[in-house]
C-alpha cells in the first residue's frame, strides 16, 4: 500500500460504496455512480460496488480510500462507519459515533439545544403512543421518520383528522416518528467541507413543501444563493453550521439545513453526514459556486480520508 505522504496527484485505489439497503436507494445509486466517474476521471482506480448488512464483500477489496455513497440505514447512521473502524479502513466522512448522533434527528436536536440554537418543538412517537391519537402541538406539524433522510415519509399535517394516520404510516415502517412545530418560512441549508462553510443556499420549492420528489425529481425547484436574504443572516447560517458540525464530531462533510422564519430566525432541522451528490444535490452546487468543480470535490474528500485530516 502506498502512503499518505505520497504526492498530491498519485493515483489511489478508492472504494466507492453505493445503493444499500435503505428508503434512499435509487439516490445513492445515482450519487455513487457520479462520484466513481469523477474519481475516475481524476485518475484513480476505482471499485465501485453495492453493500449490505449481509454482503459486505466490497470491503475485502484492496483499497486506499473507501468512498461510502450511502444514505439512511446502515449507510449513514453509523453502522458501516463502526465495520469500517474495526477493519482500520480510511473512509470519507465522519465516523461511528459522529453519524449515529447526526442520523437520529432527536439526539441531534438535543445537542443543538445544549448549544443554545434553535430547533423547532418537537415530540417522538413510537407504536405504545398510538392510542394518544393527537399531538400538544400546535398545528400544523411535521411528520417524519426520526432517523431517515431525502423527506422519505414525511407529512406536512393541518389537520387534527389526519394526524393519526401519519404518525401510523411513519411508525409502522420505521418504528419511531419525529412530530416537529411547522416552521414557516425559507429553508437554507449549509454545506461544509472540510473545515469550510459553503455559501448558503435557499431552497425554493414550487411543491407544497421540499418533499423527496422536490429534491430529486423536480427541476422547477428553485436554489438561490441570492435570494433577498441580509448577508448578516447568511453568515450566522454558516457560523451556526460549523457549530453544530463540531458538536456532533462530524468530520470531511456535511450538510447543515434550517428554516428562517418572518422574523429571521433559524430554526435548526437537521444534520447530513452522506449529502446527496445527484445533480440535485446542494453541497456540489454550493462547491460548484465558489470555484470548486464537481471532480475537484470529490477528489479533496478522498484526500482528506488518505491523510487523516
């Protein structure tokens, strides 16, 4: 194996990991395939392969860096960061401990509040509350799996009569539901490399809200890095971003999303350790938008995985 002293631009044998067993599948497929293509194209010899609880052989692949492309269970909550580190393999991203944190939405809000930020109210549901029946919220709520992404299950409720079913349909397929206050208003989401904080960009949907076919099927979707917002706010997006990602112990990347309300505040919603890389996905738009193009990206990334920085 080489080293990682070794020059900038040798070629590197890099691992890239997609599919998995999750909600978010078809994402990480299309995510993991641009990302071997552009790591292909910066020269390296790259594995690209599928992984599961049950077939981890990819792992057995002689390999410098790998590159998980995963989102949701098993990928990006821990569990394979955890195989990873007991194999000593380099990886990109954060580990174990950092992604499991970041991945259960409701430890994440607990951390966020221990830093005095702000995070929408919030309740969790899991089968033994289904006879409650209604929320001590005040309408409308969120509703949403506690530990997936992409806004897989995820209802925006109004109404007292439609709650019940929500919390149902969210429970019986994952077990636990993250009923959150409605925030009116603008989401800015954060990406951060590195140590680097990406410009913010806002999310506009023209949908009712920024659900999983907003973000990866629908291009009328709107991503403003100027969209009327004073650059003071901007920035505290930023700076609150960075804090939150070294409160969870996140490392190499993530992806930092908030809503700001009439009166500007931000309302924390969440942490991404594995975002997107689709031509969807935000953290290489905001790359993109500072100079840094797609397959430069990448390549930092792996960088950072091969000299443990």
């Amino acid at each position: 194996m080489t080293t990682p002293e070794a020059g900038q631009h040798e070629r590197l044998r890099v691992t890239v990991l997609r599919g998995g067993p999750s909600a978010e599948r078809a994402v990480s497929l299309e995510s993991g395939a641009a990302v071997a293509e552009a790591l292909r194209a910066c020269g390296h010899a790259v594995f690209a392969a599928d992984i599961s609880p049950d077939d981890l052989s990819a792992l057995d692949q002689p390999a410098d860096v790998i590159f998980p492309v995963l989102h949701g269970t098993f990928g990006e909550d821990g569990q394979l960061q955890q195989i990873m580190e007991e194999r000593g393999l380099r990886f990109v991203g954060s580990g174990s401990a950092a992604s499991a944190a970041a991945m259960d939405k409701i430890i994440s809000k607990q951390r966020v509040r221990a830093l005095g930020l702000a995070t929408p109210a919030y309740e969790e549901w899991t089968a033994a509350d289904r006879e409650v029946r209604a929320t001590r919220l005040e309408l409308p709520v969120v509703v949403k799996p506690a530990d997936q992404g992409s806004s897989v299950a995820t209802f925006v409720v109004r109404r007292n009569d439609d709650f019940a079913a929500a919390v149902d349909a969210v429970v019986s397929a994952f077990g636990r539901a993250l009923v959150e206050q409605f925030i009116s208003g603008d989401e800015l989401t954060v990406g951060i490399v590195g140590t680097q904080a990406l410009p913010t960009i806002c999310v506009r949907p023209r949908r009712a809200f920024y659900d999983y076919t907003a973000k990866y099927e629908d291009n009328a979707t709107e991503y403003l890095f100027d969209a009327g917002h004073p650059a003071a706010l901007l920035d505290e997006a930023q700076r609150k971003s960075c804090a939150v990602f070294e409160a969870l112990g996140c490392r190499h990347l993530a992806r930092v999303d908030w809503m700001v309300d009439k009166a500007g505040t931000l309302w924390f919603l969440e942490v991404n350790t594995i975002p997107g890389f689709t031509s969807h996905s935000l953290v290489p738009k905001a790359a993109a938008y500072v100079g840094v193009p797609f397959g430069e990206l990448v390549e930092r990334l792996v960088r950072m995985a091969w000299t443990n920085s």
